[in-house]
C-alpha cells in the first residue's frame, strides 16, 4: 500500500507540476492584441495589482453580482485556505510558527469547507438557471471535494489516524524515501481522492486558479492613449500593409 | 420581420428574472450575408462542404492569438453569477440567452476537439460529461442565432468573478462563421459601404456637401450666426470623426449642430473628411482585427491628409471604443499630432473642458421644461473612458447635461454607471429583422426609464450613441413612449448654448 500510494503522489504531483505550467505557459504566451478592461478600470500597474487583489481575495466582482453565492463561496475557499495551511505540517519539520499557530481553527476550516461545498452543490439542484448551465463533471469536482473534506473532517473528529506516521511518509517522499502508511480506510480514500484532485486539476475548470490573473479584463491597465500597445502578430501585420497609411 | 411582444414593465428595485423558456428565441436570427457581401471582405460566399474542419481550423488560429479567448475557455466555473445579467435573457427568459449558456455553444466545441478531456470523452460518446459537444450543423445553426442575440454590451463581465466577457466569444464565433460562409448581412454590408464610399450609411461625398450646406443654412435661419459644418478643409485644427448617423438621422442630427455650434463658440477650426466621414466601426461587431484596423486607417490617412492637430470623435459607443481603446494599436502611432491633446478626444472632453474654463457659455432656459436622465452607453460606460480618472465616461456627459438642463435625474443604480443596460441595438444587432428581440432585450432600460418617468416626471433621456439613438427612436414608440423623448447629449448643449456677442 505504501508503495502504491507513493507511486500515485508521485505521479499527481507530477501531472499537476507539468499540467499547469503547461496551461500557465499558454496564458502566458498568447498575445492579448487590443486593450480590453472592463472599465472602470485602474490607470497604473499598482492600481491593477489592487485590483486583482480584491478580486482574488475578496471576490470583489462576485459580491457585486450575487450575495448568497458570494457568501458560500468565500465559506468554501476560506475554509479550502485555512485546511490547506494547517496541512502544511505534514511536509516541512520543524513546522513554521505561522502554520503552528492556525491548527486550532482546522477543523473551522473543515466545516467551512465543506458546509460551503454543500451549498455550492444544493444550488446546483435547486435553482433552474444554475441546473441549466450545470454538466455532469461540475458535479463530480464538487463531489470529489466533498470526498475530501468529509474524510478529512472523520479523522480529524472520529477515526482519528497516526499522523505522526502519516507525517513520516510525506516527509519521507520528499527524501525519495518512502516510509510506511498507515492502513485506515478513511485516510487511504483521502489521500487517494487528493491525488485524482491533483492530476484532474490542469484538465479542468480547477484553471481558474492560475487563470484569473491572465484575465485581460481585470489584469490590464487603463492607458491606451497614452501607450501604444502592439502585440506581435498585430506588428507583423502591420510590417506587411504599412506603405497604406504613412508618408 | 417576426411578430413582436412588447414585455410588461416592472419595477427596476426587484430586479425579477424570468422563468426559462427554453427555445423561446431559437427562431430569432439576422439574415445571413450573401457572397456578393462576404467575397469583397475576404470571407467565404457560402457554407463549403468541409465547413466543420475550416472552422475548427480558424477557432485553433483565434484560441492562439487572443489570450482572452484562450483563458475564457478554460476558467468558467459555471458559478452562475452572469445568468440573470443579460439583457437578452431578462427580456425573453430563454436560457441560452444567459451569458454562460451562450459561451458554452463555444466552449462545448473547444471542450470536444481543443481539450485532452474533451477529445478522450468524445471519441468514446462521453464527451456530454466535460460538457463538449459535437460540432454539428444544428450546433452551428445555434452559433448564428444566439451569437447574433449577443449585444456584445459586456455587462456580464462586470459581474464575473474572472471577467470573462461574453463579448469576446461571441466577437470570435462571428469571426469563425464568416469564415466559412456565415457572415451576418447587415454588418457585412455595412462594411463593405465603408471600404467603397467612406461612411456606413453609403452617403456619396456630394451628397454629404449637400447636406452640410443645408445645415449652415438652418443654422443661420435659427441664431442668425455664420456656424460653420466644414469638409475636407486642409490645416483645420480639428479633424472630427462622428457616426454617419449625424448627418441626417433625428435625433443624431441635433447633435451634430451641437458639435458645431461649440466648435464656433470656442473658435476652433475644424473640419469633417470626406474619406473617414464615418466614426463606427463594425469590424468590431464581427471581431476580425483586420477589418477593424482597415477601417481605421482611412482616420489616420484623412489625419494626414488634411493636417490637422488633433482628432475628435462624436457620439458614438461602439466608435469610441474602437477610438479610445483601440485606435492607438489599430492606426497609431499619432506622433504627427499635437502632443497636448490625447489621441483621439471625445467630443464630450472637448465641451466639457470648454463649460470648465468658460471658454463657451450655457444658459439652461434654452432646455426649459425638459427634465433628464441620461443612458450610459455600454461602450462608453464598460469599454472606454473619458477624461483623466476612472469613471469619467459617467462624470463627464452628466457634468455637460446638468450644466444645460434645468433638471437632472439618474435612473435605478442598477441600471446606471458600470451596471447600464443595452439599448437592445447594439452589437450590430440594429436590424429590422431583429425587432422582437430588440423590443425584448430593451426592456430593462425601458422599466428604468419608465421608473423616473412616473416618479421624477423625466421628459427625455439623453444618449451619446447613434445605435441607442436609432434603437430608441424606434422603440420608444412600440413601448408607448414618444419617439422624440430620446436626445442628443448635444443637442441640449445646442439648445442652451450662447452665441455671439451677446456675452
């Protein structure tokens, strides 16, 4: 089991490494031609940054649109935040003062998490519209989440598991050195259920993630007269039909 | 053209939407442009045998060259935020006529043949579990329908957590379809009016003269002054760029003696050009970069031409979009210009700098009686701007109509600012056969309005965009309304400006 499941971490972390650098590479190299934030829009670099800032950390265009889904939202990324902070224990020895100091609020977190998900989930069901746009595999990321959450949750409150042996096989992996994982049910389906998040992450609406920040609508400044911004493939065309337009 | 329900007006504070109505709009399309429009634009005559792999190849060509696209593709949660937003579907409650439905007609095809997922999926018929589809014909006959009931009004990408912009994929689908034969009449045939006789309306430059002349005169009948509508005058300060609209249609017209009347009082030369006798730009409505920056290069060539100082465009949305986002990318650089003045000015700059240091004077009994309101053009509010700070495409036309009317309302917050809702015409939908869905897709504007019309007695509603003035011309009479309620922002300056010595 152990072997398994290192193989299987192994290759996640592998997949979501190559995956998204891969997609982020893409972002990255796709030229964005013409100048188009939703304006109002920020008039410096600093402003933008501002601006993605409220828009990552505090959903600010989401609070303008739909208050209870803004509501489960934050409940969910908040409550995804704090879990994953608190796990970072299981990899790193001595565990830094930051990640030492929010283990109380795990299991907040936890719940948050999950109650968030289950809302996300019941509008899924309950409201027509949000039925409508709603595919199988919305579903599934929610599920699979839950998955996550919901196990995470039982160990933490009721089939406690040896983590100090659960922290020796992380920080194993991460010395290529594989030491043994414990055998409880509900840790092998949480771990299991990580690592399918991990390698369906690059292949899934998961993109948003890194996506957002390439986001021209929200990432670009408000200065198109006083800057004369030419992506290159709009240069190229220009250098074939320039005689056209200048004397 | 198909038969039109007019939608009953509520009030704009509950914001009501609709029940869905699966296919209520699957009947609603343009008329699909003809070869003799298409060929001359580079685009297919019509629909090829191989149609799905031409499509597919150019959807691979614009995912590689937009990273809006791109991005806009991968990262919709499918959250939902965007669904009651569109003022498409708040008219007609069919849902693939919420932004995200929309979008996926697009993403359902880039999910299928773009994405491993979709790719696997899909070879094996599973393709409906990642949400990607098959690109049919049916699928493709969807594209042209609800692609063409898409304003491009980007009302939808305020309120997304990512800002995706409906706007973008739709631009792009338009692209993929006139390249294999489906273009849109109305604005194929439009562009083409522009390459060959300079302006969108196809009005000959005589004819153009014709009616300038006739302007001076009742302008002269009216105040008694020598206001002058010059053309193709070479050394002009200022060259002026405004929708062909302006040169005839009411209420545009009104405008345009507005713009004139400025421009005498201030004692700035200026002139309009024969060559670029037109401030739109459709080749934005049908997102080909290449038309667009065709189109805007007949600005920079009349720039050059009649060596003027600066550029200035007239009430237009859409145009000053194309001016003030795009211009400087698509035409520039205006090094040749005189470097004080941003390239170009809306003409709203222009007269509120003027109101500002009093370099013209305004007297508001010229607008006696009347009480307004103002609706902020999509692309003026969401896709440009005016002035030095953000938000100046809300704070300068207000500034300009407040300082020329007796009274000024705003309509419902939600309505209003980065929140406004489309006239229903834009986006190059301001086409007879579209009528019922313009009627539809007005609504939310038309329950603002009819808001502060019963609350706040407003008498007209002031707009800055020739397709909204066109759009409400014709709507406000099937809503009850008297056409003329709709004005030029400078027709009220027109109104209350002073002229002469008499200061």
């Amino acid at each position: 089991m152990t072997t398994l499941f290192a193989i299987l971490f192994y290759t996640a972390f592998a997949v979501l490494l190559a995956g998204l650098g891969i997609k982020i590479a893409q972002y990255a190299r796709t030229p964005a031609p013409l100048k188009i934030p939703t304006t109002p829009a920020p008039l410096t670099a600093s402003g933008v940054a501002f601006r993605m800032g409220r828009e990552v950390v505090l959903f600010e265009s989401l609070f303008k649109s739909n208050k209870p889904l803004w509501i489960f939202a934050v409940l969910f990324h908040l409550g995804l935040f704090v879990v994953l902070a608190r796990h970072l224990r299981y990899f790193q020895e001595p565990v830094w003062f930051p990640v030492a100091l929010i283990q109380p609020f795990g299991l907040y977190g936890g719940l948050a998490m999950v109650g968030g998900l289950a809302l996300l989930a019941l509008r899924r069901v309950v409201l027509a519209r949000i039925a409508y746009i709603t595919a199988p595999s919305d579903f599934l990321m929610l599920a699979l989440l839950l998955g996550i959450g919901v196990t995470g949750l039982g160990m933490t409150t009721l089939a406690h598991t040896d983590i100090i042996a659960v922290k020796a096989f992380f920080l194993g992996l991460l010395r290529f050195d594989p030491q043994p994982l414990p055998g409880d049910p509900a840790l092998l389906v949480h771990l299991a259920l990580v690592a399918v998040l991990m390698i369906v992450f690059p292949f899934s609406k998961l993109l948003h993630a890194p996506g957002v920040f390439f986001s021209p609508t929200r990432n670009q400044t408000d200065n198109p007269r006083e800057r004369r911004h030419l992506s290159a493939w709009a240069a190229k065309l220009e250098m074939g039909k320039l005689e056209s337009g200048r004397n | 053209m198909a038969d039109i329900q007019v939608p009953v007006l509520g009030d704009p504070a509950e914001r009501a939407t609709p029940a869905l109505t699966p296919g209520a709009m699957s009947g609603s399309k343009p008329y699909v442009a003809q070869a003799v429009h298409q060929q001359p634009l580079g685009f297919a005559g019509e629909l090829p045998e191989d149609w799905q792999a031409k499509a597919l190849g150019r959807m691979g060509e614009l995912l590689g060259k937009y990273r809006s696209l791109q991005v806009f593709m991968d990262i919709c949660v499918k959250c939902g935020a965007c669904t009651d937003k569109c003022h498409y579907f708040i008219g007609t409650g069919d849902p693939k006529n919420m932004p995200v439905a929309r979008q996926d007609l697009f993403r359902s095809v880039y999910r299928r043949y773009f994405t491993p997922a979709g790719k696997a999926l899909g070879a094996v018929g599973l393709g409906s579990l990642v949400g990607a589809k098959e690109f049919t014909r049916e699928l493709l006959d969807e594209w042209f329908n609800y692609f063409h009931q898409c304003s491009q009004c980007r009302r939808c990408s305020v309120f997304c957590p990512y800002g995706i912009d409906t706007a973008e994929v739709s631009m792009a689908a338009r692209d993929v379809m006139n390249h294999i034969g489906m273009g849109h009449k109305y604005a194929n045939e439009i562009i083409g009016k522009v390459h060959k006789i300079g302006n969108n309306l196809g009005l000959p430059g005589p004819a153009l003269i014709d009616t300038l002349e006739g302007l001076e005169e009742d302008v002269k009948d009216e105040t008694g002054q020598d206001v002058r509508f010059p053309i193709d005058v070479e050394g002009a300060e200022v060259l002026l760029v405004t929708p062909s609209a302006d040169f005839f249609a009411e209420p545009h017209v009104l405008g345009l003696i507005g713009y004139a009347k400025v421009f005498h009082a201030a004692g700035i030369s200026w002139t309009l050009s024969s060559k670029a006798s037109e401030a739109g730009n459709f080749g934005m409505f049908i997102g080909n970069y290449e038309q667009m920056r065709k189109i805007s290069m007949r600005i920079r060539e009349a720039a050059q031409e009649l060596k003027v100082k600066r550029i200035v465009f007239g009430e237009c949305g859409h145009a000053w979009r194309v001016a003030y986002s795009f211009l400087n990318t698509l035409a520039g650089p205006w090094d040749f210009l005189d470097p004080r003045y941003p390239v170009p000015q809306h003409i709203l700059e222009v007269t509120n700098g003027l109101i500002q240091r009093q370099g013209i004077k305004l007297d508001k009994s010229g607008n006696d009686g009347m009480v307004l309101t103002v609706h902020d053009s999509c692309n003026v509010a969401r896709a440009s701007r005016m002035g030095d700070c953000p938000g100046g495409q809300f704070t300068i036309p207000r500034d300009v109509i407040r300082a020329s009317v007796p009274k000024f309302v705003d309509m419902h917050p939600d309505t209003t600012h980065e929140k406004t809702f489309c006239c229903g015409g834009g986006g190059g939908l301001l086409t007879d056969e579209l009528m019922d869905l313009r009627v539809k897709g007005s609504k939310p504007r038309m329950e603002a309005l009819k808001d502060v019309i019963d609350r706040e007695g407003v008498t007209h509603m002031a707009a800055m965009c020739a397709i909204c003035k066109a759009q409400f011309t014709k709507i406000l009479p099937i809503y009850g309304y008297d056409r003329e309620m709709v004005v030029s922002v400078h027709q009220l300056v027109s109104n209350a400006i002073v002229l002469g010595n008499n200061d």
